[in-house]
C-alpha cells in the first residue's frame, strides 16, 4: 500500500515537472514610444527555436507599413531609445536562444526621420576572439542615452567543466556609420570586474 502511494505521488511529481518544463514563453505585446513616434511589438514567442515578429510603427509617414519578420530564439523584451543620435525614435528587441544558458543578442530598428526603418547591425560575440574568451551566455542588456551595455559572467576556458570564475565582463556599444551605408554598433569600452 505504502508502495502503491509513493509510486503514484512520484508520478504525478513527474507529470508536473514535465508538463512546467515544457509551458510555452509567454506572449510579447508591447507598445513604445519616443515623444509621438514610437513602435507595437508583437511575437507569439510559441517556439524556443524560431517565431515571426511583428512591428507596427506608429506616428510615422503613411508610406510606412507593418512588416514582420523571423527571428530565432524568442523576444525576452524591447525598448526604444535614440541610439544614433539622429532625434528619432530606434527599437531594440532584445532575443534569447532557445538554449539554457540564456544568449542573448540584439535586432535593431531604426527610423530614418519617420519615412522609413532600416536595420542597424550588432555583432555577434563570438565573433571577437578577446570578447568570447569566458563567455558562456546568460547575457543583460540594457540601454541609456543611446548606449547599449552587455554583461555577463565570466567562466574558466575549460570546455568539459567550466565553472563561473567570480568576474563580471561589460561590453558596451555605440552606433558608428557603416562601411558602404547605415549604420552599425561597435565596441566603444570592455572591463571585467569582480561581482559583488
């Protein structure tokens, strides 16, 4: 009888695990502004490996339309701040892969004087041999007066076993002209300190 009652408690435990580990992300809908310009985010967020964002803008020429777009992992959340300095509003979304270490990245849209968006580029991490050096993932981002700040926990360069060493690395961004056209993020400052 004992028995019978733990094992059926052990798999009702097991049911309840499984079915929370699996409940979906949940729905992103949001709507930012700057001034009377800004951006309606929506993503249904339902897969952890690829969902369609949509964005309206809002406050912008006639001539703008919604337009959606694929994106792989799922929005965690976004913002809107003037990060190339040109007085119009930019949208950041801020998306996590559907892994457990939590790696992050940025897609970001900007307006150019309200008629039209266009992407602005941000590089990828493990692009940049003395960035990825510790990384792991389980990134922050953050923005304030057009500068985007990364940060994350640094670990041991061992690849089987490695663990958090205790420091903190903060990368932070500024928007830079492109090469041919646009605009792109760069590197502007790197430091590693201790976590407190």
């Amino acid at each position: 009888m004992k028995y019978t009652l733990f094992l059926l408690l052990y798999c009702m435990f097991c049911m309840h695990i499984s079915a929370s580990a699996q409940a979906p992300a949940r729905r992103y809908d949001s709507s930012m502004k700057i001034g009377k310009a800004g951006y309606k985010v929506t993503c249904t967020n339902r897969n952890p490996e690829k969902n369609t964002i949509n964005i309206s803008p809002i406050g912008f020429s006639n001539e703008v339309r919604d337009f959606s777009f694929e994106i792989k992992g799922r929005i965690l959340r976004a913002e809107v701040d003037d990060v190339n300095r040109d007085n119009y509003p930019d949208l950041l979304l801020y998306i996590y892969y559907g892994d457990t270490l939590n790696k992050g990245n940025i897609i970001c849209i900007s307006s150019e004087a309200n008629n039209s968006v266009v992407p602005i580029g941000f590089p990828d991490i493990v692009d940049d041999p003395k960035l990825r050096e510790g990384y792991r993932g389980f990134d922050e981002f953050r923005v304030m007066e057009g500068v985007v700040t990364r940060r994350f926990p640094l670990f041991t360069a061992d690849s089987l076993g490695a663990q958090p060493t205790g420091k903190m690395r903060q990368v932070m961004y500024r928007v830079v002209p492109a090469e041919k056209s646009g605009f792109k993020f760069q590197v502007a400052r790197t430091y590693d300190y201790v976590k407190q």
